[in-house]
C-alpha cells in the first residue's frame, strides 16, 4: 500500500485514538510464536503453557477465543 494514500488517510480522519492494550507487546510476541508452533491446541493451552500474563498478572485469554473454539468444534 502506497504511504501516500496512508497519510492521506491519516489527514482526513483528523482524530487520533490511543488505546491500552490488554497485554504488552512482548507478550503479543509470544502469543503469535506459541500459536504458530502449537497451531492443533486451543488459547487457553498455549497461554498456559507460555504463561503469558495480562499487564496486571493474571493469565490472559481473550473471551473471543473461547467463541471461536466452540464454534470450530461444533463444525467439525
């Protein structure tokens, strides 16, 4: 995609959102790396298993994924 037509998407919208994310970009790593290699386990497992933690500790797994692995079992 062109830069051109980034910028200039970026002046016609003349606001910016900031937003805080859930997890740290380093977590967001790991998540992505556990997913590709451990592609047959659900989110819950490999958030588990990497122990990737939410920016206050907790374990995190988006509620998303949770409606994502039932609707995929119940099409198989």
């Amino acid at each position: 995609m062109p830069i051109e037509l980034i910028n200039e998407a970026y002046s016609l919208t003349d606001t910016v959102t900031l937003r805080k994310r859930k997890l740290t970009l380093e977590s967001m790593v790991w998540l992505l790396v556990g997913m590709a290699l451990y592609n047959d386990k659900s989110m819950p497992d490999i958030v588990n298993q990497l122990d990737i933690v939410d920016r206050t500790g907790k374990a995190f797994v988006a509620p998303s994924a949770f409606a994502l692995n039932v609707s995929l079992k119940n099409d198989n």
